[in-house]
C-alpha cells in the first residue's frame, strides 16, 4: 500500500508502508513540495502515486528506508536521468542531504 505524506507519518501508516517488504520501505520524496510517498514493491509505484498527486518528475527521488536502523539508501532506478544523475543513486549532496531531511523528520523514531 502507497502512503503519501505530506507531514509526520503516524505509527498507523508506517504499518502500512512496511506491509509489502516488512523491514524496509521504498520512498520516493518530492524535495520541493516537501512530500514523502512510500510503501508498495517498487520505486516507481511511490513516484507514480506523487506525479498523480500534482508533483513534478524532476523534484522526485527514489530511496529506501529501514525503520529498525534508521538507515537511508539513496539508489533507485527513478533516480537514473541523463539531464539530472547519470547513476541509480542520488549523486548531488545537496539533493540527496534534502532527501535524507525529508525522510528523518517524516519517518524517524515512529
């Protein structure tokens, strides 16, 4: 199930997004309208579910994120655009810094 988050994430739906992998939710973020989207079996579900809800691609950007060490992962295949990041994973520091922000202050300690 895909949450979208605009705001702190209640103990209710950080269940819910960790119901398709368990220990790990797929999140893609929209680091200018300051959204989190998770849950569900792919990356791509997440951006969908933010391009649906008025986001732009190009403020989208894939991660993961592992509740139970507060670990983040910064690579997915929505990531990979010729005009923006050449790779998988978040290369720009100041995007993958707002990424990382979003996803702590939406997700972290639930």
């Amino acid at each position: 199930m895909i949450v979208i988050i605009p705001k702190r994430a209640t103990p209710e739906q950080m269940e819910q997004m960790l119901l398709e992998h368990k220990f790990y939710i797929k999140v893609a973020v929209d680091i200018e309208r300051y959204t989190l989207a998770g849950g569900g079996e792919m990356h791509y579900d997440c951006e969908q579910a933010l391009l649906a809800d008025g986001s732009r691609q190009q403020d989208i950007w894939g991660a993961g994120y592992m509740p139970s060490t507060q670990n983040i992962t910064y690579d997915s295949i929505i990531n990979l655009r010729p005009r923006q990041n050449r790779s998988m994973e978040i290369l720009d520091v100041t995007i993958r810094e707002r990424v990382a922000q979003i996803i702590t202050e939406f997700l972290g300690d639930i």
